[in-house]
C-alpha cells in the first residue's frame, strides 16, 4: 500500500481535482462582458477513496469520461442515436435545426399575439401561458429531411440524428383557442416565429383542436434557446419545422398562407406531382446497435433501436437477421406511448457469417415501413422529404457492422 502522506488534503488538491474548466472574463465585440470557461486538465488520483471529491455545484455536469455529442452543421445538430440509453433524449442532445440562428429572447418581454378570424385578439405574456391549465406529454420531434446516406461508414446519427424525443410541458393551444374563440369558418392559422428568419408555417385549425400545445418546459427544466425558449409550438407527430420554435404570433384564417416554407421549400415533387402540407410523420425504425463503427464478437448479441411512428402508437417491430429473407418480432420496451420514440431489442446468437440485419416498424394504423428499394421506386426518387426507408447494416465476417443501403 502506498504511504497515506501523497493523498494528503489542502485546499490546492481539492482545486486541482474539482476544477475542470477555469472561468475568465471576456468581452464580446459589442463590449459586453461575460463569463467563459476554459478547459484545464483534468486530475485523476490513483486511489479516489484517499482524497475528498468535488462539492456540491450550481448544474450538474455530464462526466468528463462520456464523449456523446450532437453532430453539428451550419444548420443543424444531431443526436447520437447511437450513445443513448432508453426513449427520453437528454435537452443537451436534443437535435436543432435552424433557419436563422438561435434569438435571444427575454422572457419578461416575450409576447404571444393571437389574431385574426377570432372573437377576441389577444396577447398573452410567458407569464399568461403559466397561468393556465398545464399538460406534460412525451413525444418525439424530427425532421422532414432526416435521412442521409452515400457512404458505409456511417452511425445511426449522420443517418437519421434529427429526430429527439422528450417529455413536454405546457398550454393545450384548444385551451388558447377558447380563450380567444376561433370564429366557424376559421380552418387554416399561420404560426409565426421569432428567429430571424420569421420561420412561419400553415397549420390547419383542426390540429389546434387536437393535440397541438404551446411548450415552455421541456425534461423538467425550461425550455432549452436552441428548442425555442421561451415558448415553442408543438404538433405531436408532424414535421419538425411545423413546431414552429420561439413563437410569437398565430393568425386564425380560411385559407393556408402559402408561404416560403410550404412552397419553394418542403413541398416536392413525387413521380411528377406536387407533394404540399404532407405534414404526418410516417413509421420508422433504426437499430442503434449494432451499428457502425461496432465490430462484433461471435456470441449472443442483443440488438437494440428505436421506432417512432406520427400516427401513433407502434404496434411492433420486426427484425430480419438474414438479409430480409425472414421476419421475428422483437420485444418492445414500455410504456408504448403514442407519437413517442418507442425501445425494442431482439435477442441473436453471431455464428460468424457474413448477412444483414435490418428492422422495420408497424403503427397502430397497420402502416409498414417500407424497405430501401420499395421506397425509392414508389417515390421516383432516393431521398427527399418524409424518406422513411428500412435502414440495412451489413455484418461482414470480420464483425465489421457497416451501413448497407448506399
């Protein structure tokens, strides 16, 4: 045993261990000054039972031995599918898609404005909004355009990272909606955000109806500025650019709006025709391990993924360890909750053989996804919006997991 005097405790050792990051003054270039951290060396003792660890903190931290970050692009981020245990996606790791940047937006001045074809125009505060009734509901988001491909050597995040899935609080806008009163005729409402590039979209008013909310707390905390703080839109099981984030302004009409983002931009074209407002999210399923970059032991391997489906509920998921040849039903983690991202794992036994593992989810509506080829010939096309397809990896003899539809 090693002489107890090197673990001796002063103030110095407790610094060194506890302090990760030291915080400096700087001053942005609009002469503001605030606080940065600064990563230091981390001090790992020999024996961490001989000297007192780090006190309490104001946040917690993830530990310095977990590497699992968001993929970043210069519009988006995306989750690490593959790093995350259970359905609930860490706010930290919840992907972002942006169309002009994060705002920064004081809650003490935020204002929601409510016009148009209703009885009474309001402008409800943060404030107003925490007044009423509140709900907390678990649901996931995605992309439209969540899916990538091109390459074997990608992770279940580069190929559909831009989904997330959490616990949401807040307003049902139906409560909102009686509080304004939505005139008989009203069928359409423009949501309006308040990021730079006044993201707005068309939402028919029986969504509002529905199941749609005005969020402000997101896992149990406020809402995060890269999800919408302080308040966002919520349309369980519809396109993510549809929960419009930072909202402040609704407009009640009779007609969609047409605007930029329901025009030259999410709608397309399949096999020659116009595609617009394909605003439900279709069933999906991916296998988050194995997946790349794993290389697999011959032995019993427990396969693991995530579906989702915006029509509701999963009914199941099947998997094929045999290049889809045949089909075994895997076992579904509960609860099962409806537009939520939804656990399955299957248990397969490796013998060494080159073959391809592959999932494929069934809604609650008896919609199956579709496999890769399927897909692309229904569509005319090998990508686009709402691309669902089955995703392959293929096991090579040496264990390499590779992505197999490329």
């Amino acid at each position: 045993m090693e002489d107890d005097k090197d673990y001796k405790i002063s103030r110095r050792s407790l610094l060194g261990v506890a302090a990760t990051a030291a915080v400096v003054l700087v001053q942005t270039s609009v002469g503001k000054v605030v606080q940065a951290a600064v990563p230091q060396p981390l001090i790992i003792p020999p024996d961490p039972t001989k000297i007192t660890g780090a006190g309490p903190s104001l946040s917690g931290q993830v530990s310095t031995f977990e590497k699992s970050a968001r993929l970043t692009s210069a519009t988006a981020s995306r989750t690490p599918l593959q790093d995350l245990y259970g359905t609930i996606t860490p706010s930290a790791l919840h992907f972002e898609r942006h169309h002009g940047g994060i705002p920064i937006i004081d809650p003490q001045k935020y204002e929601l404005l409510i016009h148009g074809m209703v009885d009474r125009p309001l402008v409800f505060s943060l404030a107003d909004l925490k007044r009423f009734p509140s709900v907390t509901r678990t649901c996931f988001i995605e992309c439209s355009g969540n899916f990538r491909n091109g390459r074997e050597e990608m992770t279940p995040q580069e190929i559909c990272g831009l989904t997330s899935s959490s616990e949401w609080t807040g307003v049902m806008l139906s409560t909102i909606f009686r509080e304004v009163g939505i005139k008989p005729k009203a069928s359409w409402f423009l949501a309006e955000g308040g990021d730079a590039a006044v993201m707005t979209r068309s939402i028919p008013v029986s969504k509002g109806w529905d199941d749609a909310m005005i969020v402000y707390a997101q896992n149990g905390e406020a809402i995060r500025p890269e999800q919408g703080y302080p308040a966002r839109l919520l349309l369980p099981g519809w396109e993510g650019n549809t929960c419009i984030k930072w909202i402040r302004r609704i407009e009640v009409s009779d007609a969609p709006f047409m605007t930029r983002e329901e025009t030259s931009k999410y709608t397309e074209t399949v096999k020659g025709m116009v595609r617009q407002f394909s605003f439900v999210m279709d069933a999906r399923s991916i296998i988050t391990f194995p997946a790349y970059p794993v290389r697999l032991e011959r032995g019993w391997i427990e396969i693991r993924g995530i579906a989702w489906s915006g029509r509701g509920k999963i009914m199941k998921v099947e998997i094929s360890v045999d290049n889809g040849r045949s089909w075994s039903q895997a076992d579904l983690q509960g609860p099962v909750l409806d537009k939520a991202h939804t656990g399955f794992r299957y248990l397969w036994e490796w013998k060494g053989n080159e073959t391809g593992i592959m999932s494929r989810a069934v809604d609650e509506t008896g919609y199956v996804q579709p496999l890769y080829e399927d897909l692309c010939k229904a569509r005319g096309s090998k990508g686009g919006y709402h691309f669902n397809p089955v995703t392959q990896w293929r096991v090579a003899k040496s264990g390499e997991v590779l992505l197999g539809n490329t």
